[in-house]
C-alpha cells in the first residue's frame, strides 16, 4: 500500500539561505512568526506572514506543484470554516481565522522543505531533554513524532486506495462503508508498527 499524500512535506537537498540555516534559527523565527499570529489585532498581519512564507519557500525551491498538494487537502476545511465565522462574526474574523491557519500550514512546508527529518527529530528531542527531570524520556517523544508524522500520511493513502478500488468496481464511494476497511488497514499499520518497535527493543 502506498505511503499516501505528503501532506506536510518533505526534505529536499538545496543551497538555500533556509536550507542553509541552523536549526535553532528556524526555531526562533517560528516562535518570532507564533508571536506575531498570537498577537496580531486583525487578519492583515497573518495576510503578510503567509505571503512572506509563500515567497522564502518559492525561493528555498518549493514548486507550485508541491504547495498544491500541501494545501489542497486543507481547502474544503477551510473553506467550511470560512463560510461558518462569515456567518457568525462576519468576513474580517473569517479572514482573521484562515489566514492563521494558512500560515502554519505554509510554515510547516518550508520547514519540512528545508530541514531534514532527522535533524529536525534530533532538536525536538534536545528541547524536550528538561523532561527526564519529570521521568520522561525525550528519545521517545522523538519517536512519537517520528510516527504520527509517517503514520497520517499512511491513513490518508488508505482512504484514497480504497476509494479508488470502488470506483474503479463502478460503484459509488460511501464514507460509511469505507470506515470498515479503513480501521482494519490502520490497525494492521498499527500491529506492524509496534511489533518492528518490540524488535528493536521499545516497549
């Protein structure tokens, strides 16, 4: 079965001013872009953000074709939410809203783009390192991330196999009758995943 849509992007080798950053300025420069969504009074400022994101990713070589699959699986999400704060708090909260989650889905991409896994796994384990303090392990947290973002991309692309197996049968796809399959497939993704990680000694 296929891994499905890359839904948060992936690493591609570049020479990049991004590309060419280190992991603890990407950092700062996510917290600096948090602060001033968290903050901003109206929906101009994340308008900005995204634009301004949009342009270092084109330049850190992220084509259209990629942010097309990045984005387009957020649409019918945000348009729902788009129609549902015009509604209820008008067009600037609306605007306000999307923009903000337009910009950290643009985010998430040029990070994704310009940084490789591992390295990015590796700084999330060093800032979670305060947690062993509790009796956390931060490899382990490391690893859940690892999974979740190799795991909804699999759950995804088996959604869209098995729309295309009844399609392809010429029937029409049920989102009911598809929730069967989807679970057994997820969780057989599930078993598979815990018993490579027994084998490797996680528990």
């Amino acid at each position: 079965m296929s891994r499905g849509p890359d839904l948060f992007g992936s690493y591609s080798p570049g020479g990049s001013l991004l590309h060419r950053a280190p992991l603890w300025g990407k950092g700062a420069g996510i917290v600096v872009v948090t602060v001033a969504v968290v903050l901003a009074p109206a929906w101009p400022v994340p308008a900005v953000l995204a634009a301004v994101l949009l342009a270092a990713g084109t330049a850190a070589g992220v084509g259209a074709r990629e942010w097309w699959r990045g984005l387009a699986p957020a649409l019918p999400v945000l348009l729902l939410l788009t129609v549902y704060h015009v509604l209820t708090a008008g067009p600037g909260q609306a605007a306000d809203v999307v923009g903000t989650i337009a910009v950290f889905l643009v985010l998430t991409r040029v990070l994704m783009h310009t940084t490789p896994l591992a390295e990015l796994l590796d700084g999330v384990v060093r800032l979670c390192a305060p947690v062993r303090l509790v009796g956390a392990d931060p490899e382990r947290i490391g690893l859940a991330i690892s999974l979740m973002l190799r795991s909804i991309p699999f759950v995804v692309g088996a959604v869209g196999e098995l729309r295309d197996a009844v399609r392809a049968r010429g029937l029409r796809p049920n989102p009911v009758l598809l929730v069967t399959p989807a679970v057994i497939s997820t969780v057989a993704y599930a078993q598979r995943t815990g018993q490579a990680l027994a084998a490797r000694g996680f528990d």
